[in-house]
C-alpha cells in the first residue's frame, strides 16, 4: 500500500470522505480479464489498456468487480440513505449508530458521539427546478436564504436541547432520537465496494439532475478513486459524460 | 392467488404491514431441493416434511430461496434503516422519496403526501437498559412521558411548519426537508424477499434486545408469512426460539 | 395463478424450459414504482404504460425487481455453466448432483437418474467462425458432420460403460463420474430471478455471438415470460434489438 | 501489499491455489466495526481481539465484509462448479473459457492452452460410503484401482484425439469440447471474495462429507488466509470445529 492511497476530501460544512485502502490497479482488470497464470506484469502496456477499453465499451463489467477500494464517509443522513439503496452488492458497515451499543464490552454507558447537523449558508438554498423534475434550480438571494439558516440552527437548536433532556430522564436513546431534525445528521460508515460499484455510483450521483449534496460526494469519490486506476475509470467514466 | 393472501397488519400508530404477493408454498422449497421433473404433488406429503426439517437443521438454504414473499410498509425512517441495511439480497423499491417526481410525465407539480410522524403515547417511552446493552428497559411512568409525548407533537408542529414555510417560497423539497424531525416520518416501500431472507429478518427482529418498535413490524411479517408457508417457517423459527 | 402459468417450451434432442411460478404482472413494476397504497387497479393504465416505458429507458431497473419468474430448466452442462455465472444475484437450486443425496433420508441407495447427453445432428455441427471472434460460422456439411455424431455416440457409450463399471465394484460416484464427457450432459435445475434479471440474461444470450444451444434456451424463456409481462418485456427488451 | 503475500499452494495433481491480493487485517475488521474517525493504530489490541471474538460469536458478520482477499485457482471442473454455486456475493472471473476469444484484439487465432486433466492415482480411488450419505467412504486397495487410473488416461487420450480432430476440420471449439471428459478438466479463475465469504466457503468445504477434492483446496484456502487475519480466522473458524 503506497502513502497516498490514505487521502481525505472535504465535502459540505461538516462531511469528508477518505480513502482507507484500495485493493489492486488497472492491471488487475487486465489480468482478472485474462487470468493467466505468471504473465502478471509490473507494467502497464498498450494491449492491456486496448482490453480495458475493450470490456468497458462492450459491458464486459466483471473483470472491474475484482478490484476493490474502500472508504470512510461522513455525511448527512439523507445523503447516506440515498448512497446505500442503490448499491446493491457493496458492503456498508455504520458505527455511529443503532447497535454499536452492543458490541461495547465494559460496562460504562457508551458515550454517543455529539450530533453534528448539516445547515446550508444563506447563499447555498436551492430553489425547486422549473420544469417539475427532481433535482434543484437556481440558489436563492442570500437575503432570503439568512432566514432559513439561522431558523434552521435555532430548530437544531431546540431538538437537541429535548433529545439531550429526554436522555437525561433516562429515555432510551433509540426512542429520544425521535426530536432529531435527523435528515442533516452527520453519519459515519465504511464503504467496500468493487471498482464496478464505484463507477455505477459516480454514473448516478455525479448526473446533473442528482441532488446537489450528493453530487458533491461523488466528485469527492471521483478525485480519490481515478488516481488508482486512471485507465478504468476514464474508459468507464468518459470525460465527456461526466 | 388466493383471497386470504391480501393481509394488512397495523402496526404503531400509523404504520401497518400488508402481504402484496406470495409465490409459492411449502411444497415449493421441498421441490426445489429436489428438483425432479413431474413430481409436483399438490399436497404436502409426510416425506417432504422431513426433507424442509432436514433442509432447515443442516443449513442447507438455498431451497428457501425459491420461495417470494412482497410486502407492503409503512413505517417511521428509523425502522426502515435498520430493516434495509441488514437485509442483503431482497429488493427494496420506495416510492415516497426522492426520486418519484422524476417519473411524474406531468408537468403538474408533484404533490408530497402530507408528512405522518410517529410519537409514543404518554406511557410508551422506554428507558435505558440497566447493563448498557442496546435495546430499552421498562417503560416510563405515564406522567413522565406525558410531557414528551406532548413536546415531540410541539416539535413537529413547529418543524412542519418551517418545512411547509421553505416548500412556499421555492426552496426545493430535497433541501426543505432538512427541517423534519425524520426519524420517526412514515415511508412507505415495497419489499420483495426470498423465504430464507425474511426468516433471517424475523430472527434478527424478534430477538429481545432489538428496538422494539422494529420488533412490532417483525411480528406483524410473522403473522402474515407463517399461514403461507406453516412447515418452512416452523423449521426456521422455532417457535421455543422466538 | 392461472392455468396458462404452467408451460413448456423444448429445447434441443432432450432439453425443455418450464415456467413453474410467476409472482406480478406489468403492474406491479408501476405500483412498486409508485408505492401509493391502496391503488392497486386491476388494469394496466395508458399512464401505467408510459411508467414503465420511462422506467426502462431511463435505466430505473429497481421496480423490475419486484417482479418474479420460477423456471426449472434441463439443460447440457455446458449451458447451465454460462447461464450460472453471468447471473448474480439470482437463485439457482440444481437436483441432480453433488448433494441430492444428503437429503434422501431413506437408507436406500440413492438411485442417479439415467445420465443423458446433448449430441449434435449431423448438420448441427457449426464451424469456428472466420473472424476468430466467439461464436460459430456456417453448418459444416452432413457428410461431414455424420462421421462426428457418431463418434460422439460412441464416445459416449464407452464413457457411461466405465462410469457404471466403476460404480459398480464400489468407487463413490462423486470421483466414478470423472470419466463422462461432462459438457454435453444434461442437468435440471431450478431458476428463480426478477425480471429485471431475466430480460439481462435475454439480452446478453439473445445476441447472435452468444453460444447457439444457449440462444435456443434465451428465446424458449423469452416466449416463456413475455405473455406474462408484456409491456415490460417489449420496453426492456424492444423487438428491433432481439 | 507485504512480500509475504504472494503465495502458492500446489493441491491436487496439477491444481494450485495462489493467494494474488489481500485488502486489510484483523484490524480492519475491528475499525469497520466501531467506524471512529482517526482511531486506526497500528497494533490489534486486546480491546480489538475481544471485539472480534464478539461479532464473530453474535453473527454480526458485515464487518467482515470490509477484509477482502483475491485467489487464483486452478482446479477441475467438477471442484469449480461447487465453488461458484455456494459463493452468493463474491466475484468470479474464469479466463480460460468460452468468452476470452472475445476480447483477443489481433485477428490470430485463440491459441487454446492445452486442456488438463484430474486423474486420481491408483491408490486414491475412494469407494461409496457405507450409509449412503454423501461424500466418500475408505480408499479402495491400489491393486483395483490400478485399472481405472489407466482407463481413465486412455479414455482422456481418446476423447482429446477426438477433440483435436474436430478442431483440425474446423468445428466450432464450443462444440469440439462435447467430447472432453470435462468433469475433471483444470479450470483457471480469479475469486475475489470478503473474509466473511472466505470463511462461509470454508465451514462448508472443510467439512468431513464434503468431497475429498473440493476438501484439499479448502484446506490450502485456509493456509493462506490465516496469516492474514489470524484473530479473525480464529473465531469464525474455531480450531476444534475445523
């Protein structure tokens, strides 16, 4: 593993993604392709990269599922919901959360990590798209986005300050989330997924009508990931589409 | 399909569950395993109830995946976290989200359904368990949790209405909801599972330390599953271990 | 289930595709789309129609999972193989194998069905195509062919004589069974996968480079399941691309 | 990637198993399970072994999802079509085979390896077990298995002959192989699989009813794996079950 496979982009107020590991390179698509024994090279050469373009264009997607990459991503509930659901076939793994209770082998209460909440700047409120599709339209004028910003503080605010209480009655935490303004919740969690994986979420998520936060993410991913594999990912994700 | 297939279950406050689909039977996981031509019975006999308890003993599972069940759900966000992500394999597909304006040919603005959020009744609110494990302790007294069933309504009156305040000036619906105290908003998906993965859902789910609001939609599949497939769902879930 | 559920389609000198189980119909990849309860209609809307039709064009496939066909299947060896591995995320269950016998709980002898073996007519023999590409060229000439349909018989006979004679003094059939000419061996098995995974098998083995004897399989499934999903199959799979 | 990662176990008469990547430790397993922010150390510590021992005794598997590793395996068919069939969710890339003429960019003509072939030596022929269950039963006496160690290379010899025949006249090679004795032709692949998927294949196939041969490769997974993730191995494949 070199030293900078261990990268770090931040994304929104609060949010980054990391890179933890990475699992092979654009050779390992080639050699997955060919899987012939003692021909691994320490190079990369032309008929290797001609195979890659090769199984890209003709949707060949299986020899791109043995290599690997892994992240740690912090970033707001809503966002996190949307990742998970339409990646079938990678591993999510979340800490900071329901069960973690359960695997703490002392008996002192576990100390929740203090919530942290996504609140956009008066200038970054998006007005709803014209033409009724998802996605967002123009921001709104900073003079009208200062109002939802410091209401939505002082609502974080206020949650808070009756979750805090109803865990100090002794209120299962499970249940005193319940006052959390919880879509811009930070959360933590490990991401595993094939280089295939990767790309399929980045065809989604860096898509113009995606949501804008998530679109962040995704370039984020995009910057960490294409040094790995500069061929797969460019025959996979040409620049002209993204 | 026969009539008694379309079951509904209430479930909290305003959730429910209810059995969209069925394909197959018993005899399905018992012919499945066997996989002989022609010799599709339409009665359960004594020998394929051996061959679903063998099949259930020795882990042998993969029969239980040729059996489908389809659900329909609503229920507050945090139930359908945990119920997502421990759920490898089955299909998810939820409609009251992010994505159904895009398939709205209309240029008709997409109207939300009104936001449905769960609160506990006065004597609902769980304590924390004594020994620091997940899950809740006893329920509070009624005239403790009076005053946060109470506050939690006040909340979400007041963040329903920044929401709805956001929504009418133009704000785009995916940021507006930042406002909601979503862990206990209703949504509503469908779920399509094999025999085996709601069996293994059921035997996470109906285990004491899970949440109990989870634990209520678990037993509500049990309810609706088991007269479908009485043999398979006896083998996997004992009843002494439920 | 309706009686026109249960069909059969043969396939090659002994093979067959069966349709045992549907669950759903077109409209349950609108509904699942749509998760809006209690407007289950019993017909399929023109609006239902232009649904799916943008569900497919834009590449939504997640309400197609919901969505299930149950085929059991006899086939060579050969194509059970691909049809295996290009299929993630699917069931399979195989009977006559390696562990049928596990579950025979009679202490008699398990009795192997007949071995039966897939041989080409002598004008079924396709020649390597010029191009070297995968695939087949022309048909060689029958008096050409003649001389390899015998042989294959004969090859054959002499294989299944050791394979009985090495049964027969005691060898365990999971080693006396390396001496049949495996590729041409038919297997049964049963196959259960979404629609969305279906018309994916249909568009890789519908190409005309794909395997003859598993193309005639793909167009046995495709008269299989498009009575049952018209609109579904027509979008994912237009007639011009087949 | 530490040198001592590349490794090689030679099973069978011309079978290997190569260890070709890993991704992560034991202490992956313990980080993606409590997903703390700059936490990482370089050393397992007992806090990390006890929380290992946890999950791996609870069933909470997902962490072990995020520890990935990649073989290269060579084996015969028959020990192939076990691997794939019972490894839902691990990815499989087989080269020598129907497709790879596909992506052979020069128009020279495929240049098949010469097929291999499995042929248990005189005193390695196992006899049917007494009771009928799967799997094998003793050895027979070297003096009768003699005879089928020579049969089994003369019908080899006559079905390759056969086999090259077909190809020198210019049939189709996805035809010409019907004549292969293809059970136990060496099959190459890569499988990249998660150490939770590792260690399911390996209670399974480390079993004593499991077939001796799928047996030996299991045994130099295990080999190679547990040097990787000792703590974790440890616990999910407990010394005493193994």
């Amino acid at each position: 593993m070199s030293e900078n496979n261990a990268k770090h982009v931040n994304v929104l107020d609060h949010g980054y993604v990391r890179l933890n590991d990475v699992m092979g390179s654009d050779l390992t698509v080639a050699n997955s392709a060919r899987v012939s024994y003692a021909k691994a090279s320490a190079e990369l050469t032309d008929r290797d990269r001609r195979l890659i373009a090769f199984l890209a264009r003709e949707g060949h997607t299986s020899p791109f599922r043995h290599a690997i990459a892994q992240f740690e991503i912090h970033a707001p509930l809503m966002v996190a919901r949307q990742w998970w659901k339409y990646n079938v076939g990678s591993a999510h793994q979340e800490g900071t959360g329901d069960s973690l209770d359960a695997w703490n082998e002392s008996s002192r209460r576990y100390v929740t990590e203090e919530p942290v909440f996504y609140v956009p700047g008066a200038d970054e409120w998006r007005s709803k798209p014209e033409n009724s599709k998802q996605g967002s339209g123009a921001n709104l004028p900073g003079y009208e986005g200062e109002f939802y910003t410091r209401r939505l503080f002082e609502i974080i605010d206020e949650c808070e300050e009756m979750y805090e209480n109803a865990m100090s009655i002794g209120i299962a935490p499970e249940q005193a989330r319940l006052f959390l303004p919880a879509y811009g919740m930070y959360v933590r969690w490990y991401w595993t997924a094939s280089l295939q994986s990767v790309c399929h979420f980045l065809a989604q998520r860096l898509a113009e009508d995606s949501q804008a936060e998530i679109q962040a993410y995704a370039k984020a991913i995009l910057t960490l990931i294409e040094p790995h594999f500069p061929v797969a990912v460019g025959e996979l994700m040409p620049k002209g589409e993204r």
